[in-house]
C-alpha cells in the first residue's frame, strides 16, 4: 500500500492542487489522480481558508471514486452538526464555511450538504491501515485503544488527550501524549499545528499550520518522507506549538 497522507487542509485548496501535482498526482476530470498512489486526509478539510467548499467537493470525489482514504476531524465533526441542523456556535472558523455555503445557489447547497453528510457518515473515526502498520487518526489514538470505538477514543481521535482546562484563546490545553506514546504501529495525525512534521515513537504530526502561513504537508507511506508547499496564507506565530 502506497499511501500520500496530507495533513490539516482548512480550506487551501490552492496549496492542495500545488503539493498533490509536486507528488506526481495528475488532475482528472476536477480530482487528483496518481497510477500506483492513494491519497488519505487526516481531516479539517475545512474551515479558515479561503476554498473549503472546493476541498469538500475534491475528497468526497476521490473517497466516492475509491481513490481516497478520509478520517473526519473536529472541524469536520462540527461542520457534520450544523448541516444536521444542530445548534452549534458558528465561530473558530466554521463562519468561513458557513459564509462558503451561503454564496451557494440552493441546488448547489443542497448538493454539496448531502455530499459532506455523505462523505462523515460512511467513514469510521480512524482508519487502520496495511495490515495494522499504520493509523490515520486526527488527533491521535494510543496504541492500546486502537480497534476500540468508545466516547473515550472518540474524544481523543477528534480533540486529542485533552485535560479539560482551556488556553486563553479558548482552546482546550492537550497533553503530549507521542511523547509517551509506545508500539510498533504508525500514527498518523495531525490537529495540532507545528513549524516542522514532528516524529517521535512512531508517531508523525502532518499539521504544518497552511492555514496559519505554514505549509502543506504530505507523508509518503511506507517511505515515511515528507513532502511540503508553502502556503500563500499570512503567518500567525502564535498559532503554532512547540514541544521540548
């Protein structure tokens, strides 16, 4: 299994036509497409940047074609919510989406909300991948809860090992848990923004922060190389985190 895994998208569709061409991906018929490579997304498709409707549609395409592997994130969760209709507070970026999916024509709309509702529903939380050697999970998962689909391993997957105390911008404060994480299985994740792929124990954090100005990230699986676009989005220090 030869797998393209691209980190936190957030809306730049721009970055993602640029890193999936740069990985040898040809554009067919408005998805990329690669002979003997698979693209899979470790979620937040949307959100922030300036094209998630574009992203939305590119992955549904792929994932309905079967030339794409998608495990949902917390923004994806949230977006999944509001278009059920719940009442969830349009802020921490989805006001980007939800002003996207305004500008619609309401065929469009119509079309687009079934594809995403479509595209969370008929996915699992994580995906377990070649034989157990690798996971895809947004957050995170720890090796002992992976094949478990408890509330617990949920929360984890969507939000990371969250202490339940918030940081000032409102974000929930997240432990390092690749740091103490022990196994001979991949996790693949992202959520939590750095300057550089961040591997340790087994573990590769994918999001690069594109939305923040960073850049797009893809790990070459099995070969375990890092290839990356600059994003054309204004950098935001702070939005980064860094580990000892």
């Amino acid at each position: 299994m030869k797998l393209d895994i691209i980190g936190d998208i957030h809306g730049c569709l721009d970055e993602f036509t640029k890193l999936t061409k740069k990985l040898g991906y040809q554009w067919i018929n408005g998805i990329p497409l690669h002979p003997t490579r698979t693209l899979a997304f470790v979620g937040d498709l949307t959100d922030r940047g300036p094209n998630s409707v574009g992203v939305m549609e590119v992955v549904y395409q792929l994932w309905k074609e079967g030339r794409g592997i998608y495990s949902p994130g917390n923004h994806c969760n949230k977006l999944y919510r509001y278009l059920l209709g719940n009442g969830v507070k349009v802020v921490h970026g989805l006001e980007t989406t939800v002003g996207e999916l305004e500008r619609l024509s309401e065929q469009e709309f119509i079309l687009v909300k079934e594809h995403f509702i479509e595209l969370y529903e008929q996915n699992p939380l994580y995906h377990v991948l070649d034989d157990g050697n690798v996971v895809i999970a947004h957050a995170g998962i720890k090796e002992e809860d992976i094949g478990k689909q408890t509330n617990y391993v949920k929360t984890f997957v969507l939000y990371g090992d969250i202490t339940g105390e918030k940081n000032s911008d409102g974000t929930p404060v997240r432990r390092d848990w690749a740091k103490h994480h022990n196994g001979d299985t991949w996790i693949v994740y992202g959520h939590t923004p750095v300057k550089q792929p961040r591997f340790i124990n087994r573990t590769v954090n994918i999001d690069t922060g594109c939305v923040f100005g960073g850049v797009l990230t893809a790990l070459r699986y099995p070969e375990m190389e890092t290839i990356e676009v600059q994003s054309g989005m204004p950098f935001i220090e702070e939005k980064f985190r860094s580990f000892d």
